[in-house]
C-alpha cells in the first residue's frame, strides 16, 4: 500500500514540474511582421529534423515548410514561431534556413502569457 502511494506521489510530482516548464516564459519580447504578429514574416526550410521538450514547440522533418510569425528577441533570440500546416510552435532558428522574407521591417512588441500556452487543435491547453 505505502509503495502504491509512493508511486502516486512521484507521478504527482512529475507532472508538476513537467506543466511548470510548459508554461515558463520563454522571453517578454518577440519580433513580428505587425503589431499583432499575424502577418508571415518569412518561408524557411528544415535543414534538420527536431522534436521539441514541450508541446509549445513545432516538430519536423529536414526539407519541410515552415512559416515564421515571430522571432523571440533580447534574452531568447535562438527561437522562432511558425506554423507547418494546422500545427504551430517554437524552433530554433539554427534547424531552418530562410527561403523567402516577406517582411522586410520587423516590429518588437511584448509577449503575452497567451503566447507559452500550449494550442491543441482549437484549444489552449492550460497545465
């Protein structure tokens, strides 16, 4: 019986520090194309695969199309926001190189809590 509840504890426990690192802030500023950062920035291609720590982040396969929408800036600037058909996330920049810029003037403006929150099909997940 004490093991059983061991055990639950452990999993409590993990699950905590799991959904405290799901929704840490990853940097109070972005780079977007608008103030609203809904207009693509630029096309980039996957130079490798990747498979993110959290479900914020985008993962996929060397050769496939990404659109940018923000690019984390001051603290966090090695992670980018885009979108590979209805999935979207955080990559790192260093996994993707840049095929086409659509924005040539990039605006900074300050993240939102919204912005670290997992989106899963039509909804936020919060952890």
């Amino acid at each position: 019986m004490s093991r059983n509840l061991d055990q639950r504890i452990l999993l409590l426990v993990i699950s905590f520090l799991t959904s405290l690192q799901s929704t840490k802030v990853l940097s109070e500023w972005k780079k977007c194309g608008d103030r609203e950062c809904e207009t693509a920035m630029s096309r980039v291609q996957a130079t490798t695969d990747y498979l993110g720590p959290d479900c914020r982040y985008l993962n996929f396969k060397t050769g496939e199309e990404i659109m940018v929408y923000s690019k984390l800036s001051r603290k966090n600037e090695n992670l980018w926001t885009g979108s590979k058909g209805k999935d979207f996330g955080y990559f790192p920049k260093d996994a993707v190189k840049v095929e086409e810029v659509f924005v040539a003037e990039e605006v900074e403006v300050l993240t939102k809590e919204t912005d670290f929150l997992c989106l899963h099909g039509d909804k936020y997940t919060f952890e």
